[in-house]
C-alpha cells in the first residue's frame, strides 16, 4: 500500500470513530508508515496503543542499523 492510501484509510477511520465517544484514533506514525490505533481515556491518557510504542522504536532501530551494514558493503 502507498503511504498517502494508508492515511486516506486513517483518516477514514478516524472519522468513522469519530462519530462515538472519541476515545480511539488511528494515525500513520511517521518513522515506519505504519498504522497506529491508540485508544486514551478521559484525560486524553494513552491507555493502549497498537502496535506498541517499543516496537515502532525497534522497527526504526533495525531499518537504521541494516542501512549502516548496507552502507558499510558499497
């Protein structure tokens, strides 16, 4: 899927969950491109998001480290 067809999908589902209480959103995080469902309480408090936090940082880690053993190759 191209990027900007995975934020027309989340911004359409944000705005399919928009109609309930607004306690849910989906975005594209920027790092990976990958679609982001964060659910938050009444103070606006993250209480789960998927996929993680910790796994998006991990994603971004190893996409950096296979780009500096590829550049480390040519």
């Amino acid at each position: 899927m191209e990027p900007k067809e995975i934020q027309a999908l989340a911004d359409n589902l944000n705005e399919t969950l928009g109609r309930g209480d607004g306690k849910v959103s989906v975005s594209v995080d920027d790092s990976t491109g990958m679609m982001v469902v964060r659910i938050t309480d009444k103070a606006g408090e993250i209480v789960k998001q998927i996929p993680p936090q910790q796994l998006l940082d991990a994603n971004v880690s190893v996409e950096n480290i296979i780009g500096l053993l590829v550049n480390d190759e040519v």
